[in-house]
C-alpha cells in the first residue's frame, strides 16, 4: 500500500512511499529496543546535550522543514517557521530542566533512607496527527529522549515527508540509531504494534474516536497511555472586557493553522449586554483572512489539509443552519483546485446545535449570546470536551474565579489558549488524559520508584 503526500492548495500527490512490511517493522522496533538499553543508562548531560544539538538543526535548516510542513499540510509559511522555532524551543527547555524536574526526592519513612527515583519505561510509541507535524512530535520526543526513554513514531499518513524529516534530524543531530524510530505504516498495522512488548507505553494526539481505539489497545495490554484529543473550546467575552482586544484575538484563534488545532476557540460566548459590539468587530476581525496559496507571504490562512476535511466540515456548517443558525460570513466551499475553506461565521447558536456541540476542525466560529455571566458558564461547561477555554473580563480577580469554574485542563484570563513548554497540558472529560510539556510532561512515561532502605 502506497503512502501519499498530497498538496491540499493544489490537490496533487507530491510524492508515494511504500509502507513498511511487517519485517521491516519488527527490524526497526528490535533496534529501538536494543538502543534503549544502552540510551537509558546515559548521562543527563549527555542526553541534554543531544537535544540542544537536535535544537541546533532544526534552527539551521528552519526554512527548508517549514517548507516541507506548508507544502504538506498548507500550513501558511510564518506559522510554519513558527512551529520550527517552538521544535527548538521545546528541546532546548528540557535540556536545561530535564534533570530538576527527574531528580531523586527524599522522603521522610520509617527507613534508614527513603526516596521515590524517575526512571525511564522503554520504548514509546506515539501516534501522532498532521496539524501540527513537527510541534506534536517534539512536545513528546523532547521529554521522553531526556527521560531515557527511545521513541517510535507513527505519524498521521498523509504527512510522511515530515515523518522522515523528524527522524533524519535526530539521526543528524548525534543520536544513535533507534533513539526516534519512524515507522512508514497506516493506522491498520498500529494494534500489532502497540501489543509488541518491545513497546512500553503510548501516547496519542488526534481525534476522540482514535483516542478510544488506541486507549483500549493500550489498556488492554496494561500498558501506560496518554490522550490528548479533540476539543470544542470556549471563550467566554463578559461585559467589561476590551471588546476590540478580545475580538481581534477571537478572529487570530480561530483562524491559526486555518482553524485546526485542537486548543483553537471554537464556542464564542459573549453575554448579551456586549453582543452586538462584539460581533460586529469580530466579523469585521473573521472577514481580513487573506486565503490563498500558503507559500506565499500575504497569505494568511491557507486550505484545510484534506478533501474530505472539508467535506465534513461544510456539512456540520449546513447542519447547524438547517437547526436554526444565521450564516454572517462564508459557509460557501470556494471553486478551484485545493482545499480551501472560507472564514465563516455563525450567529444564533444555542447549545445542542450541531457546531455547538461537535468538534470543527477548520475556520468556523460559532457566536452564542448568554444572557450573564452564570449562563455563560453554564454553557461553557455543557460540552462532552474538555481541553482549554478563555475568559475575557477587565477584572483579573473576576476572571481568575470564573476560570476556576470552567472545566477544562487550562483556562486562559484574557489571552488565547496555546501550549506553552513551562505550562502543562492536556485535557479532561472526552479530550482525553494525563499531560504533556512541563514537569508533569517528562514525568508520565517514567517508572516513580519508591525506594527504602534499612540496617
């Protein structure tokens, strides 16, 4: 079976990669295993500063993998570059940390000498998705390496020029080979190779419905996961907040990576004394997206990574204006080549409606008006997802007691919700569990040994 990469601006297959033989991933998987026992036993100094190499790569050869990220997936190119910086960024901030956050605790017992020890699992596998090609890959490699872990990629199929790229870097950058294996395979022969004891644990990002199937596989086995998955998040504008900021930033949340990320506001609640105000600022924010081809510098959203992306998504559009919903802007697949989709709004919302209560992947805000704070909330909260969400006010304390209320992983006071290296995250509810990034991050695939010693 043949692996493609397709250029979503144009529709055309930019190159075929034969995917891997059960042979050859049983050779691939024996070499990370075998380079674990030899990778876990090295230094922390060493390990740092392999990453720091890795980091210098990828800041050398930044336009070239963003090229590859844009060409791909049609990321715009200044998002492109901008995920290769954050690459560097995030391998560079567990090689400085790493060690701190994996140092031996003493703890107080009833033993001579007590202490709990990090030490590494094994092989990881993760099964990773195309919006963010390089950045999701990274966020899990970066701490897993530094742990003493070795990693094994199954990359989303229709970027397996990124895949290849990822792995050739680390390669280039020092590590042994089997320190970050990428295997070339579709999600069929994935189960296999999750129940293949050489693999110790997984992590996905992706969708709610892989995240169930792999969940099971991994539990099924007894083996450690973690789910970073959809997420339908809200952003909350109450009536004292800067309703021009708040609006720019809603349309710049939306709109990233032509809407598809996973942390993107989706759910634009705004209570009913600033409604209007607002949602003619943020129109007016929606409607300056510059679509086009991506590798071209004015452009600032480009088309949606697959065909079928798009179909799926123009339908939960039409669905949600057959349910009752206003269409204020776009809504309306454009002709020509590619993959685009226009940036759209819809007005008239109320929960239970299909762009309410679905995940959109793609450039689709939804404007619900509550009528107060508590109904906002209420709102917020009445989603099966749970990842982030954002809360407007000119009242940090205000803000700060709202965020409390919200049930999501993290909650942004009067910002965007991203990911940051220094901060946790993740989700809860239907956006999966565990975290990523952070001291928690490094610590998910770690053995936490207590040890305790006496006379």
């Amino acid at each position: 079976m043949a692996i493609e990469s397709i250029n979503p601006a144009t529709g055309e297959c930019i190159r075929q990669f034969e995917e891997a033989s059960e042979t050859e991933i049983d050779q691939r998987l024996e070499i990370g295993w075998k380079t674990y026992s030899d990778w876990k036993e090295r230094s922390f100094e060493y390990r740092a500063e392999k990453l720091l190499q890795v980091a210098r790569v990828l800041k050398k050869d930044r336009e070239r993998l963003a090229g590859i990220i844009t060409s791909e997936m049609g990321k715009v190119l200044v998002e492109a570059r901008a995920e290769i910086d954050k690459c560097a960024l995030v391998c560079e901030f567990y090689a400085e940390n790493g060690e701190t956050f994996l140092a031996r605790r003493n703890e107080p017992s009833d033993a001579k000498e007590s202490y709990v020890a990090y030490e590494p699992l094994g092989p990881v596998l993760a099964v990773m998705p195309w919006n963010f090609p390089f950045w999701q890959v990274f966020r899990f490699a970066a701490p897993a390496l530094m742990a003493g872990n070795t990693a094994v990629l199954k990359h989303a199929s229709n970027v397996p020029q990124a895949a290849l790229a990822i792995e050739e870097i680390f390669l280039e950058s020092g590590l042994p080979e089997g320190a970050f294996t990428t295997l070339m395979i579709s999600s069929a022969p994935v189960e296999k190779v999750i129940r293949d004891p050489r693999i110790r644990a997984v992590t996905l990002t992706g969708s709610e419905a892989a995240g169930r199937k792999v969940a099971a596989v991994a539990g099924s086995t007894l083996k450690k996961s973690v789910m970073e998955l959809g997420g339908s998040d809200p952003f909350i504008v109450l009536e004292d907040a800067d309703i021009e900021r708040a609006a720019q930033t809603a349309a710049f949340s939306r709109l990233l990576n032509a809407g598809q990320t996973c942390i993107a506001a989706k759910r634009f609640i705004v209570v009913e004394a600033v409604a209007d105000v607002f949602k003619k600022t943020f129109k007016s924010n929606l409607s300056q997206a510059v679509t086009g081809n991506p590798h071209h510098e004015k452009s600032t959203m480009g088309p949606l990574a697959r065909e079928d992306l798009r179909e799926e998504l123009h339908q939960q559009v039409q669905a949600t204006l057959e349910e009752g919903a206003t269409l204020e802007l776009g809504g309306e697949i454009p002709d020509g080549p590619g993959f685009f989709y226009p940036a759209t709004l819809l007005t008239g919302v109320q929960p239970g409606m299909t762009a309410a209560t679905q995940e959109t992947f793609g450039p689709v805000a939804v404007l619900m008006v509550a009528k107060d704070e508590n109904e906002a909330i209420r709102w917020a909260n009445q989603s099966a997802y749970g990842l982030g969400g954002a809360v407007w006010t000119g009242d940090l304390e205000r803000g700060k007691r709202v965020a409390r209320c919200i049930e999501t992983g993290s909650v942004f006071v009067n910002g965007f919700t991203k990911s940051d290296s220094r901060l946790p995250f993740g989700g809860i509810k239907n956006s999966g569990y565990g975290r990523e990034l952070s001291y928690e991050g490094i610590r998910e695939f770690t053995n936490v040994k207590t040890v305790w010693a006496a006379l």
